[in-house]
C-alpha cells in the first residue's frame, strides 16, 4: 500500500493538536504545595514550623498533652490548606514507634495529624560547621539555630511548643510585610513566636548575625539580636517587618504572679459574668503560655496540662483554649481522664 500523502499527515497532525488542546485547556494545574514561594509573593505561607530535638537520634519521642494541643490548634484555627512541619532529630524507628503508639497517645495524634510531615535535621552542637566555631552551649540554643535556618528557608509561623494559636492569622499573613513578630513582657522582641516570609530582610539578617554574637548567654543571639535587627528595619526597610505589642503574641511572662494567673484554677460559679480573675485575650492572636513547672513554682489547681484541666474551665488557660478541646472531645481524641503523657 502506497504512504498517505504529505498533506493528509500534516493535516491529521493539526486535527489531533486542536483536540489535544481543547481536551486539556481546563485541566486544573499540578499541585506546587511542595514548591517554596516565589520570592515576590508577599503574602506569609500559611505553615507551620515545630522542632522537637532529642538528645540522640535513637532516643524516644515524647510529646505530650501540651505539645499535641499547641499543633491542634494551630491547624485547627489556621485551617485546611495550612501545613505543618515538624523539624526533628529523631531517626526514622524513633518515629516509627511514637507514631504506633509506643511512645503514648499524643505523640501518636500529633504525628498523625492531617497536613503535617516531618522534616530530619542535625541537631547542631556548635554555631556553624566550620572549624573553630563556638559551641553551643544550652539544648535550647540548638533549637534557636535550627527554627531559624527552617524559617528562612520554608517561611510561614515558628511557635514554641508553648505557644497557643487562638485565631486565624490571615488578617497578619497578608498583611503585606515580610516578617511580623511580638514584643514581650521584657520589651524585647520575643523569638518564640514569630512568622516570615522565606528568605526575608528579617530572617536573613538574624540567621547571619546568630554565629557572630553568640557568646552563650541565654538570648543574645536570639530576643536581643532579633530585637535590635526587627527595630533597625521598621525604618530602614518599611514594609520588612510590623512589630505586633506585647498582647498580640505574648501577653503573660515568667513572674510567679504571671504563671498564677495564667494557670491557677478557680471555683467560682462558671455562669458568674463577674470573675474578677478572667484575662481578655480578645486582643491576643497567639498565647505564649509559659510553663510554670519548668521554674518549679507551685500554682494552685495545676501541675501538668491535661485534658480534664481544659475542659473544667477554671483559669485563664483552660478559657481560652476549652473552644478547641471541646471540639477535640467531640472527634474522640481526648477523653476526659487522659493522662499528661498519654501512658
């Protein structure tokens, strides 16, 4: 049989491209949540960073009631196409245990969550890699390092795991700024808790400066470095950085009076509009809840959060997360007599 003829083919091609075209136009684009932000966007990434180092990679993970609620509530008030990452040393059978339950149900339901995925880092034992750095000398410098180089490089909110989200924070993402962070009860830049852009003035500037003043003092390279580089850029670069007041994000502190306040239960008749204990966090976006047990100071009615402690709605605390271990408690997750460390 003799070939078609030239033009037949040319013409069979333009067919099959026009209907090729006409099929696929509408086609929805491939999903890019995995790809960083342009550069340009100005809007924050809705994400979430964590980091929980251990002290071997092989050690257990541990969270507990505390940790699974500062997750919760993140992803429950910054909604469904939030994402969470969870930066951590721990090596995959660490992982592999807590998330069959071996290291008890909190660290089971926060590795469970939807939308959450975990991310190996080093934890670092010195300021950098290079020989003759300085090295590190608290755990929790190791995580000043590590929440740093994440929030430059993914963007989105860092929170310590003692911070509480209370509400969408679209109105602080979109607001047009490249970092926004919060004063706390030291007029200092707090650097529990702040959100980015990836590879912002802000973020880039203090994760240069961070192995350059270090000097082991306990916030140099972090609230104090912050501070000074957060204040310089509200006139140096407007539009860098909004610096919120201290309510916004952090508005307790680590006084004796402030962990009693915040945390310490009350038995007044729940349907009395009069307690003249109640805090207003009606202007409080994120509740940095400072743990009073780390300073060993008794408060009254509290020892470890637990769900029952929530639920009963007896301090400042429990009011203002009991919106969302309510809902909790619907889906299943918690029950009234779980334990601190879910065992």
């Amino acid at each position: 049989m003799a070939p078609p003829p030239l033009k037949a083919i040319i013409t069979a091609l333009i067919i099959t491209a026009s209907l090729f075209y006409l099929f696929h136009q509408h086609e929805p684009p491939l999903l890019t949540a995995s790809k960083p932000p342009s550069p340009n966007n100005k809007t924050i990434p809705n994400l979430v960073n964590l980091v929980y180092l251990v002290p071997s990679e092989t050690s257990d993970v541990a969270f507990e009631f505390s940790h699974f609620l500062c997750a919760y509530a993140a992803r429950h008030h910054l909604g469904p196409t939030s994402h969470l990452v969870l930066h951590t040393n721990a090596d995959a059978a660490s992982l592999a245990r807590a998330r069959a339950g071996q290291s008890g149900k909190w660290a089971r339901l926060l590795l469970d969550l939807p939308g959450l995925r975990v991310r190996h880092v080093v934890s670092p034992n010195a300021t950098t890699t290079d020989p003759g750095a300085k090295p590190l000398r608290f755990g929790e410098h190791r995580s000043d390092f590590v929440r740093v180089a994440a929030a430059r490089e993914f963007g989105g909110l860092y929170i310590d795991f003692d911070v509480f989200v209370l509400r969408d924070l679209r109105p602080l993402r979109e607001a047009g700024f490249g970092a926004v962070v919060g004063r706390e009860v030291t007029d200092q830049v707090n650097s529990g808790v702040f959100l980015t852009r990836p590879n912002s003035l802000l973020i880039t500037r203090w994760e240069e400066s961070m192995p350059r003043v270090y000097d082991g003092e306990w916030v140099t390279h972090s609230n104090v470095a912050l501070t000074r580089i957060s204040e310089t850029l509200v006139s140096e670069s407007p539009g860098s950085v909004l610096i919120m007041e201290r309510n916004a994000f952090n508005p307790g502190g680590w006084r004796n009076e402030d962990y009693d306040g915040l945390w310490g239960t009350h038995d007044d008749d729940d349907d009395d509009d009069d307690k003249g204990w109640e805090l207003d966090y009606s202007r409080t976006y994120m509740l940095h809840a400072f743990m009073p047990y780390r300073a060993r100071h008794p408060v009254h009615g509290f020892d470890r959060l637990l769900p029952r402690y929530v639920l009963e709605r007896r301090s400042n605390f429990a009011r203002a997360l009991y919106p969302v271990v309510s809902v909790m408690l619907e889906d299943r997750l918690v029950d009234w007599n779980d334990t601190f460390d879910g065992r």
